[in-house]
C-alpha cells in the first residue's frame, strides 16, 4: 500500500490540479450521485447516465450534474457505479464509447473486473479501478451529498498496464471529492476487504439470521448491543450476493478461521472446571477493537491531569463541571480515584496540556481543593 | 412472560404508589447511581454503599443519595448492584442486615443467584431477582443519570416462595425509575438474554479478536459496518466472564446453533456454480434484523403517499423540502418511481394521512405538479 504523492487535498479542495473538464458518471445510486455531486462542486462539468432516468433526475435536482448525453469525444473521465456484476460489461463499454476518456469503476471487489477486461478486446490501458471506503445506511441518489468521501479512504487500483495519465485522472477525481487516495495492489485490496468489511458483514447476518428463531417475547429483552451487531445486516441481499460471490474464495478464507475460533470459544464456555480460556477470548477482542483506527486516524494526544478533591453533596459536580465549561476548557476524560489511606476520593480531569495551570486556577478560585495527583 | 398489573407508570412517574421510603444501593457503578438518582428523584432517602468510597462519594454528587449509613430497622428495600459473582453473597448479607428490607439485585444472569441462595439459610421470602435491559457505552458512577431506564424494561424474576409483597415492592422500584416491569422466570429470562444479549456479544468477540490478525494497513479501510459488529467487545472483560459464566449452558446451546449455521454459510460461498444458500441466508439475516422492536415496540403507522413529478435542475428538490418544511410537514419516508411510458420521474412521500390533503395543496401552490401515485 503506497500513500499517493498528491498535493495535500485540503489545501484547495475545490480546485484541485489536472481535474478534468468533462466527465460521465454512470449509475445515480448513493455513490455515484455523490460523486456527481462532489465533482461539479469542484467545478467539473458532469453527465449523468442511468437506466432507471427517475434516478438521474433526482441527482441532477440534486446538484450531481445533467442528464443530458454528452459529447462522447469531449469526456475525459468515466466513473462506472452501477452493481457489482454489471461493472465489466459497462466498463467495456465506456472504454469503447468514450476513446479519450479514463475510465474507473467503485466496486467493492476488484480482481473478477480486472481479469473479465482482461479477456475482452478493450484498450485496458485506460482502465483503473477503484474503490472509496464510504457509504451510508440509506441508499439511492436522494440520500447523496457532495461531502460523503471527506476524509475518507479511497483506494485506487492499477494494473501492470495502467496509462500513468489515468492512474493520475482518477487520483484527480479521487482529490476533487476530499478523499484519502492509497494505491493498491488489486488482490491485496480483495483481501483487505474480505477482512474488514466482508467478514464483519457476514457476522451479521449470522446474528441477525438467528434472531428468525428467537420469540417475541425474548426479543423485548434486545439492548443496543444486539441492533449495532445486526445493522449492517439489513442491508441489500442482492448487491451482497454480488460482493460475496466476487470474493467468494478470500472470503470463505477468514470464515474458515472464524470457524476455528468459534470451536474454541465453545470448549472454553462449556469447560468445567471453567477454563482461562473465555476470558482470554475476551480480552482479544479489546486488543482486537482498539486496533480500529480512529475516522481520521489520529493519534492520542498526552494529555495532563488535573485532581480534584469530591465532595458528596448533591449538585456537587454539576458545580464543578459548570466552573470548567465557565473556564472554557474541554474535559477529554474523567477518571475516579481513591486514597486508601485518607479515605478521600478524587476526581483525574484530562485536559491538554496547555489548558491545564488555567483549570487549576479557576477551580481553585471556586473554592474547591485541588489536589497533586495521588500517584505522585 | 407477563405485563405486571400496575398503574401506567407515565401517569405519575415521580410518585408511585407504594414506593418505599427508605432505600439502599449497594454498588454505585453506572446501574447501581443511576437507581439511587431516580429514587431520589421520586422522594425516597437514598443511602448508597460502595467498597470503593470514592464512587459513592461521586454518586452522591449527582444526587443518587447519601453516602451515611441507614439504621437498618429503616429500610425497605435493598438494590444490589454489584458485579455478578459477588451478587449471592451481597444479597444473602443484605437479607440478614436489613431485617425488613425486600432485597432485590441487578444481575444480567438470575438462575445462579437463586441456586445459592437456595442453599443458604437465609429469609428469601424476602428476595425478588431483578434485571434492567438498560447499559451505556461508558461505565462508573460519572456516567450515571435518572434517565438510563425511562422506557425501557426491566425483567423481575420472582421465585415460588417470594412473597408478594417483596415483589410489588421491586415493580414499585421498577415504576419508580420510570422503566416497563415485565415478569419472567428464572430459567426463561437466562435462555432469552443468551440469545439477545449473550450471544450477539460473543460474535461481536469473535470479530473483534479476528482484527488482531489483520495489518494495519488493511485496518485503514476499515468503515461504519466493522466499528458497529465490534463495539460492543469492548466492554469489561472481567464483568463479562463472570455473566457468560454464569449462562453457560444456554450460551453455549446458542453458540452450537451458529456454529451448524456458520458451516452451511461457509458451504454456500464455496459453492460452485454459486448456490442459492447464500442468497437466502442473506435474506433470513434481513427478516431477522426486523424482528427487534422499536425503541418503544410501536406499531408501524399507515402513511398516505404523495406523488411529485421531479424537476431535474440544480436546486429543485432543496426548493421542494424547503416548501414541505414550510408546511409543517413531516415525511416518513421518501421513494423514487418511474413511468415508464412517460418517461418521468416522481418522488413519492409518505406523510401521516392527516397531513396529506394539507401538502397537496402547499406543493401545488408553489407551482410543483402533483400527480395521483402513478400505481393508482
């Protein structure tokens, strides 16, 4: 994985260089009309092909461009977002309509594309796939808006035989819609996905499928966990069937050393006397979830500690907490400590650094005792 | 599973009948301040116990009670909410403490507690089990408000000695805190939350702990769908062995289901030519998700459409919401259709049928054409 070396989008997000003039975007769902979007904002001119027209329409009331048919000789740029397994044939057939134009497409499964152009007669120089790592719950271009890639990953795809001038249009158009480009070799992005996104998905479903056998009666019992585990099963079995089917090999791969796992975590359940095993199983999967990178993958910051002693009576810390918004200082975290050996509780207020002697002040002129910290 | 005959608790949330006057709470986590705030709220005198007294002190800060002891011949009820291998012992002190007290706890698991209980010699007349479906992604006494359990429900678990009294005085707890009493038995209430709670805990785990296999750079594709399958495996490993523990049986039966439905899922995507297995395993995972009730368990509404044929310039559906909003409508819901004879466009959106007669005429006074639902 290579992190392209583009000018930094937020620079000037609106104009990036060597954008093109003209482009087609073909398929007005979600992401497409998003795009459509995010590419006339930056001041390219868009044309929108769908064969639902209703769907066009609604993203060129939208702002994702016109639905009239382009000059095919004047297009510089194709975006292909229809379903998975329509995505050779119209790529084929982009590559062939419009013969200056780069064409990329945003499926979620690159390698069945690539290996299908690959024994068609299409000049395959001018195709690069890709891939933006957005969404949303909703679907359809009525839920599309020109800011859904900020900040988001998108990962580009070349192959051995990419023109370099595409591979560069389609980081263009990647730039103009405030993503994140990473290029890609196209298996190790199948596998990546099969990881993060395919597997999780099919744990869902395992879960939500489940629930078919689950009384109503149980299911008043059912908390925010078990709808955040069985969200993403809602989603479209038609396009999924696509997605899996694409990547069914890398796929059936990670649901095999689920499987594994899952075996063990039944014999650590069911062992008497119980087994070091379950909480271990446990504690992986902490690791596991704190190894998810932040939205905008930032690192912690060090942030000071400011002690407080607590008083108990009521409206105590409602108080406290009105004197540091009043001070105006953000609390990143609160923990509770104690002293064995005084019987006291604390409150560990973390704010960065440079807020910190200022907090101290304020609350301290509040009257209440600020205390070093206890492990000092 | 029945509805407790009791007064609509929204009727007279903050004075229920019955609700006793003097109340302890042992352990002041984020369950156990949140009741001592909502019973405060509601009139009764609080007293909260905790080993750890710096989390009583904070708890008393927000106004769940006060940190000094009770006399003992004063209390009525006792809430113990403590983890979950500490609860038999917890509960059969209270019992022999406060001698006219009802006792109840907190636990996510009820068989267990009773079983010890059972072998103790304690008045467990006097004991009602109880369990709050109510949590929040941060835990301790900072996050604790008297809200947590507004509408949600709260299982009581009586067993064939408790007295009646002891029970109705747990639902006045239950009313107290605004929450919907539902009683169930032990065993139903431990085999219902391995499936909607247990469980779905457990794959999230298995997901979660599977990341600890997969690269960084993988980790930077990763989107909405993973962060919602795994958050919940970032909760207290040592609170979490000891509640699987305590279900183990149950939890492993619904692990073994999953485990014969992972391997035919598996055999689906290995399936060549493709099978129709993976399709409707999709499918069932769809149907499943539909199955948790609302937040409320309400009905879904029946919403008249109104059809609008769309404009396709920049601008134009803003204009229309911007003329719905102006109405003072809400839209339920929005779908694109299309005639395929005229070939246009419409938006048809779903408002209560109260409203509809009221939109026709605001969207056709700003000169939109309405059309009947092109279905009609």
């Amino acid at each position: 994985m290579t992190d392209l070396d583009l000018d930094d989008p937020a620079a000037s997000p609106f104009a990036p260089d060597g954008l093109p003039g003209v482009a087609v975007v073909i398929g007005t769902g979600l992401i497409g009309a998003s795009i459509g979007c995010a590419l006339t904002e930056a001041g390219c001119r868009v044309h929108l092909r769908d064969h639902k027209l209703s769907h066009a329409q609604v993203a060129a009331s939208l702002g994702a461009g016109v639905t009239e048919a382009p000059r095919s000789a004047d297009v510089e740029v194709v975006v292909v977002a229809v379903p998975p397994a329509a995505i050779p044939d119209v790529v084929g057939h982009a590559l062939q309509t419009y013969r200056a134009a780069t064409v990329t497409d945003v499926g979620s499964v690159k390698a069945g594309v690539l290996d299908a152009l690959w024994d068609r007669h299409v000049p395959i120089e001018r195709y690069v796939g890709s891939h933006p790592m957005a969404g949303s719950q909703r679907s359809g271009p009525m839920a599309a808006n020109a800011g859904l890639f900020a900040d988001r990953t998108w990962v580009i795809t070349p192959h051995r035989r990419s023109a370099t001038a595409s591979i560069e249009t389609v980081a263009s158009v990647v730039t103009a819609c405030r993503a994140r480009p990473v290029v890609m070799d196209v298996d190790d992005h199948d596998a990546a996905v099969a990881r993060v996104s395919h597997l999780p998905h099919l744990m869902s479903v395992l879960m939500a499928g489940h629930l078919n056998t689950v009384s109503a009666e149980d299911l008043l019992l059912a908390g925010q966990g078990l709808r955040d585990v069985t969200r993403v099963a809602a989603s479209d079995p038609e396009l999924w069937e696509q997605i899996l089917s694409a990547n069914a090999a890398a796929v059936a791969s990670e649901l095999r050393t689920v499987q594994a796992e899952l075996a063990s975590l039944i014999g650590a359940i069911e062992a008497r006397p119980a087994s070091r095993g379950l909480r271990a199983q446990l504690e992986r999967g902490v690791t596991g979830t704190r190894k998810i990178p932040g939205k905008h993958g930032a690192q912690p910051v060090d942030y000071r500690q400011v002690v407080v002693e607590i008083p108990d009576h009521p409206g105590a810390l409602a108080q406290l907490f009105a004197t540091v918004e009043a001070a105006g200082v953000n609390i990143e975290d609160v923990s509770i400590e104690h002293d064995q050996v005084l019987q006291v509780g604390y409150l560990a207020l973390s704010v960065s650094p440079q807020r910190a002697d200022g907090l101290v002040a304020a609350i301290a002129a509040s009257g209440w005792r600020v205390a070093s910290h206890p492990s000092d």
